[in-house]
C-alpha cells in the first residue's frame, strides 16, 4: 500500500482515506463532505484541464479542486 495526495489519483483508482491535512474552515468543509480518514474513495473523472476532480464517495459524487485535494492523504493498492 502506498500513501498519495489525492491529486495524485487517476482516473478509475480507488483507494482510502489516511489522513485530512488541512485545518480551519477548509478542513472543517471538507469532513463534512464525508472525507475523513477511513473513507472509501474513487476517482470518477477530471475536467479538461484536470480540475476539478470527480469522486465517487459513499454512494454519491463530489467535486473537488485540485488545492483541496492537496490536503487529503490516501492510501492506494501498488498494483
């Protein structure tokens, strides 16, 4: 298993979530999404220009800019 921003994700990976590495208001958005540490995630898609990034998450999906991914820490398979 190795650790990655979720940036670092491709299209159609899964992985779980390690670890929220922003605080304030900006980490308090994002854990109320439902991105907290041992959450299951998958990349669903990326804009044109690679932002945002779509995340199949619990069922539904979200949008993230690729500066809030920054803050999130997964864990992925090496395969």
């Amino acid at each position: 298993m190795t650790k990655i921003s979720l940036r670092e994700m491709t299209k159609y990976q899964s992985g779980v979530i390690t670890a929220v590495k922003a605080g304030g208001e900006l980490g308090q958005r994002i854990r109320d999404m439902g991105l907290v540490p041992g959450t299951e995630i998958s990349i669903r898609g990326r804009a044109p220009l690679y932002d945002p990034v779509a995340l199949r998450v619990m069922g539904g999906t979200l949008s993230l800019r690729n500066n809030e991914a920054d803050y999130i820490e997964v864990e992925v398979d090496d395969a």
